[in-house]
C-alpha cells in the first residue's frame, strides 16, 4: 500500500491558490509593482487566467479576462490583490471588471496603497458586484511584501543573505571564501538575484573577489541592479562591475569623495550617489533614495561590516542564512554579522516566521528580524535616524507604480 497527499478539494481557496501559484510565477520581473495572479470561474469550468507580467503592461484581471471573452459575463473572478480604481499607465481594472459585467470578485488582499486602498472593492461593490474580501490572505501579503514595504514606508524591502559555516565564520583568516556553501545553495542565490531589483555589497568584496554581481541560471534570468557601498570611492576602474556592462551599477558614497572620482566612473556609465556628509555612507539616506529611483527590493550580499551596519540600522527586513558543515576556526577570521552588538542576552536581535530548508548538505534558515522600541533610533550623533519613514500620497504616486499604475 502507497500512502500519498489527499489531493486538494475543488473550491474557492483552491482558485485562489492557483492565483497565487500564477503570481508567484512572475515574481522578479514586475519592477516596483506588485506580483498579482488572477483567474476566472464560470459554471464550474476556468474560463480565463493571467498574471501581471510586466510594469506597464496589462494587469492580471485584464489578462484573464482577454482569455475568457464573452464568458467573463456572470463569472467569479478570483484575484490575489485588490483591483485598481484609478488611471495610470494603464486604465483601472474596476471599471474593465464592470464592464465585463462578472458576477463576483474574490480578494485576497487589499492594495495598501493609498491610491487605492479599498476604493477598489467600493467601486465594484457600488456596480452591484458581490465582492469577497480575505481569503489566503496571509499567503498573498507574504508573496508581496517587498511591494507592501515599498509603497507604505518608501523604502527598498531588503534580504540580507550570507552563507558561513558552522563556526559562523564567512571565509577563513586567509580571507578565502570559495566555496563555503555547495552548488545547490548557490543556485537559489542566483534565483533570489533574479527575484530581487537590486544587490548590494560593500567595496571591500569588490576589491577582494572582483565579482560579476549576475544572474546566472540554466534559462534566462534578469540581471539585479548593482549597488556598491564606498565611502572613499576606492572601487577599482578595471573592476567587472564597472566595465563589463552587463547591468548598471550603482556606487553609494559621500559628500566627502572627490568629483574627480565621480567623473571617471559616471565615464564608464556607472552613477554615484553621495548619501550624507560623511565619513561613512548614511545607509538610511541611501535607501530611501534608492527607493525614490523605484527600486523597491535589494538583496544585501555583503560582508559582515556591511551586514552588521544594516543591521544596527534596522534596514534589514529578512534574512536568509545559508550555513555548511564545516568549521574553519581562526581568530582573524570574518564573522557573518560584524556590528557593536548588545551587552545582555535578552536584548539579542530575534528572527521571527522561521523556516529551514536543505540545499544538499547546507541548511537555509530563514527569519525576519523584530526590531525592539528604539532600535536604529539616532545615536548622539545623529548618525542612524528612525526606522520607519512614512511617505505621503503624492510621494508614492511620484515614486510607485502601484497595481494600478501598472
């Protein structure tokens, strides 16, 4: 006898969860817009499905709907965000959805934007059309919350990933680092790469690996952004990073560095942003104007200053830790996290939604920081700044292209 999985029952969640699964499938290639997945149920029988493919492009209702046709009319329509009430690149989904005359609209999460932001649900509703508001939404805010991050803090969501061994140590004291972690791991990094806007490192990893910052799968993937944190602009003009052209790239510096070094990277194509007077890099002022160039995720790759400093500034949304089994010992050797740290176990920085998966013989835990009151706030300096920086309508609407703006 076989035991296997009850296959799952035909209904609402299970729409809904093939929506998700529609969604999902885009994630990386939408820009600063939301992942959305939608399909369209008549009579018993899916009648249209769609998903958000592209910023600019149609939305996933209008995809679904193209494919339905004429039997969009009296159908149930199951989608994974709210629809859109409003013009922007592309025309509202609520009033295609209307025109199409459907019958009910299942959401699973409202839009927290605030163009839209339940207005959605009360245009469809004041058409006549029922609409269900709730279901997997926990499942549908997960599969979006860089957006939802985003588009209410103005701020990139960022994925701080690291591998190191059991020791906590990122390479050995001789600085040698390849590989820590097996092919397998690296593998899903290069998806997390296609799956995020951005990928951030410090100088030093520049200067010590002189790394390419790609994607690089089996199929066609889309190449992040590439961001390098450098007080001091001591990035090297032959580094890859620079001149191969395969993405831009981006070097985070300060008030302090010499436009002469800013011309001779902008001649190579590469912009420089001069976050704060210095002497380090303000990596809050760096994220949010990252924020305002609508880049709405980044992957944090970097060193462990790099990843103690988002840390300590509480810039770091999720963090995924990849760790071999292997030991390496040595003073000198670079640990993961390298921060000031906290002086009592009970004030100890906790990951919260943990999850552990198995790449080979590596572990890959997962877990999303929970930043006590205060943490991040200004020292006597003024060096960190608060945490949370809320922007105002106007500002998303400049910033985000929203579901709606599409």
């Amino acid at each position: 006898m076989t035991i296997t999985e009850r296959p799952p029952e035909l209904n609402g969640e299970s729409y809904m969860r093939l929506a998700l699964q529609l969604a999902e499938s885009a994630a990386g290639q939408t820009a600063s817009n939301p992942v959305v997945g939608c399909v369209i149920v008549k009579g018993g029988r899916i009648v249209g499905m769609g998903a958000h493919l592209q910023r600019g492009h149609h939305h996933a209702e209008v995809h679904a709907l193209l494919m339905a046709g004429s039997e969009a009319a009296g159908s149930t329509v199951y989608v994974t965000l709210e629809p859109c009430s409003h013009f922007g690149r592309t025309p509202p989904c609520c009033d295609r959805l209307i025109a199409e005359k459907v019958k009910k609209v299942v959401v699973a999460c409202l839009d927290p934007n605030p163009l839209v932001a339940g207005t959605g649900v009360e245009r469809l509703r004041a058409h006549g059309i029922e609409v269900e508001v709730g279901l997997l939404e926990e499942e549908a805010k997960r599969l979006n919350e860089r957006f939802f991050k985003y588009i209410v803090h103005g701020m990139p969501f960022v994925t701080l990933k690291t591998a190191c061994t059991l020791d906590g140590r990122i390479a050995t004291k001789t600085g040698d680092s390849k590989w820590i972690s097996n092919g397998e791991s690296r593998k899903y990094v290069h998806t997390l790469r296609h799956r995020h806007q951005a990928i951030m490192v410090g100088v030093d990893t520049i200067i010590a690996d002189d790394p390419q910052l790609t994607t690089r799968l089996d199929v066609p993937a889309l190449h992040p952004v590439r961001i390098v944190a450098d007080s001091k602009l001591r990035i090297p003009l032959d580094s890859r990073v620079v001149r191969d052209g395969e993405a831009k790239t981006i070097v985070l510096t300060t008030k302090q560095a010499s436009l002469e070094g800013i011309r001779r990277l902008n001649a190579y194509g590469v912009e420089v942003m001069r976050c704060g007077d210095g002497p380090q890099v303000d990596l809050r002022l760096a994220m949010r104007m990252l924020a305002e160039r609508e880049i709405s995720s980044v992957l944090l790759e970097g060193g462990g200053r790099l990843n103690g400093a988002m840390l300590e500034a509480g810039l770091v949304d999720r963090v995924v830790l990849f760790i071999a089994p292997k030991l390496v010992g040595g003073e000198k050797a670079p640990p993961a996290f390298n921060w000031a740290g906290v002086e009592r176990m009970k004030d100890a920085l906790k990951l919260e939604r943990l999850s552990v998966t198995t790449y080979g013989d590596d572990l890959c835990v997962t877990g999303y920081p929970v930043y006590p009151d205060g943490w991040g706030e200004p020292s006597s300096d003024g060096s960190a700044g608060k945490r949370e920086t809320p922007v105002t309508p106007a500002a998303k609407e400049e910033i985000s292209d929203v579901h709606g703006i599409g």
